[in-house]
C-alpha cells in the first residue's frame, strides 16, 4: 500500500469501516476535463485534482464495488486517458468492480471516462459517445494589418510557428494537425474496442464503423448499440445489487471561489475570461 493510500485509509466516513461494513464508493467526475485548474463552482477534471479522491475511492477494507457518477462533455485526451487509466490500474489491484453511471452528458472524453469501468449504465435521456476528435482555434492575421500591428515571430526550427494564430494559415500546417487528430481519433476508438469487446462488435465493423464518427446518442440507443450496457440510476443499481453496502462518495476538493460561494473568477483577466468561454463552449455543444 502506498503512503497515500495509507492516509487516506484512515479518513473518517471512507476508510475507517473495518471490517463491520460492505462499502461501495461513488466517485464524482463532473466537469470538462482540462490539465488547466479552475476557481470555478463548476469545476473541471485532470489526474492531479481527482487523485485523491480515487485513491480515497478504492480504499475501503470491505470495498464491494466503485460507482463513477459521470457528467461530462469531454475534454483533454491525455487527462481522459491518465484518469481512466488510473481508475483501471486501483481497480485490478483491488480486484474490485467499476460502473459507471452516465447523467446528462457522458460524452468524448466523458465516455473515455466511463469506458474505464466493466459495465455502464446511463438514463434514457442521457447523451452518450462522441467517439471523436474536436481542434479548434482563431486566425487574427488581418486584424492585425487592420490596426497596423506588425507581427514578429522569431524561432530555431522551421515547424516552431505551426499554427501560429496571428500568421496566415499554411496548408502544411492544417494536414499536419489534420493527422494527429487522426491518430488520437485511432487511439479513443481503440480504447473502446477494448473495454466494450463483443458488446459492440454485432453492431458493425469495428475498424471504421458508424460507431466512432463522432455521433451522440441518447441513454436509450447507446444500450441498443452496446455503448453502454443497461438503463439506470446509480442508487437503483447499487441498492439491486448491494443492498446491505453503505454507499460513501469520494469527489475532489472544491475548488477556493466554489468554497466561498463564488461563481466566477474576479479579475483574472483575459486569459481566465477565455477558458471560461472554451468550458462554456463544451457544455453548449449538448445544450447543457
């Protein structure tokens, strides 16, 4: 056992059940999932700030199983994998069975997400998969020329300015991005191929199938589909399931402002002003 593991054992109200108790944890993954912290109520999702509450999460001595409660529109490729990756990596060591639990939205990387466990479940109005790759950004260049603005850009090796927002847009570098989103697309799709198996091989080719052109499906066809296994809450699984469990929930700290009660960040500046927009933007892609 590791020394946070050890720690976090001895928390009251999840580590500290002995042996009178079956427990099953409930982890809270709510939020676009971003390497960038944010003050905001809202939040967001990165290895660093659920860590914690995984390791909290699989801590128990008489642990019965670890419900993810996701509601979330995606995000950041690397975070979704190095959370889903973290949760499978306690989840084999322990032994202990994952599901997950999709709520409004367990979309792109909210279905990465989701794919860490060994059964999902969502409402029949949830909106599920995404299975895709999303790049987006600004060209200022004429802006620029319009208020007279000379751009200087200096670099040691010729691709260092690829993308730069405020230089024309070159071909190369369109086809160059154009290929990476490929290869990540390749990568979310292998992932699910792995975790969901057989549960959705009857429902086409699994190489290039319809399943992972980036559409989003309702709770209700993702289980025709195999996407995810079964109609429900988490509360009617677990208490069909485990009924003598005491359900416990593990989610991260609150972030400062969302202590206070603050929903938004107070001069911060710009940049904040932005990555509040982008987190906006997420959310908007599902009406949320």
């Amino acid at each position: 056992m590791s020394v946070a593991e050890m720690v976090t054992s001895r928390i009251p109200g999840i580590g500290d059940r002995g042996d009178r108790t079956d427990v099953v944890s409930v982890l809270k993954l709510n939020g676009v999932i971003t390497p960038t912290p944010s003050p905001l109520s809202r939040g967001v999702l990165n290895i660093n700030s659920l860590e914690s509450a995984i390791v909290r999460a699989f801590a128990p001595d008489r642990l019965r199983a670890v419900a993810l409660v996701i509601n979330s529109p995606g995000g950041a490729p690397t975070q979704s994998g190095l959370i889903a990756e973290r949760i499978r990596q306690l989840a084999d060591e322990k032994n202990v069975p994952v599901l997950a639990f999709a709520e409004d939205v367990a979309a792109s990387g909210g279905y990465w997400l989701a794919c860490a466990a060994d059964e999902i479940f969502a409402h029949r109005t949830s909106l599920v998969g995404s299975i895709g790759v999303v790049s987006g950004g600004f060209g200022f260049p004429e802006l620029l020329s319009r208020f007279g603005v000379e751009r200087r850009l200096y670099t040691a090796g010729e691709n260092k300015r690829r993308l730069d927002p405020f230089s024309p847009e070159r071909s190369e570098d369109v086809e160059w991005l154009n290929q990476l989103i490929v290869q990540l697309h390749d990568e979310f799709a292998d992932w699910v191929r792995r975790r969901r198996g057989s549960r959705i091989a009857e429902h086409g080719d699994l190489f290039n199938g319809d399943l992972f052109n980036g559409d989003v499906w309702l709770g209700t066809r993702a289980a025709e589909l195999g996407l995810v296994d079964g109609l429900g809450t988490m509360r009617e699984i677990v208490s069909q399931r485990y009924p003598e469990a005491e359900v416990t929930v593990a989610e991260p700290k609150k972030p400062l402002l969302a202590r206070l009660g603050l929903g938004a960040p107070v001069g911060t500046g710009m940049t904040a002003l932005l990555d509040v927009l982008e987190r906006r933007a997420h959310w908007s892609r599902f009406g949320l």
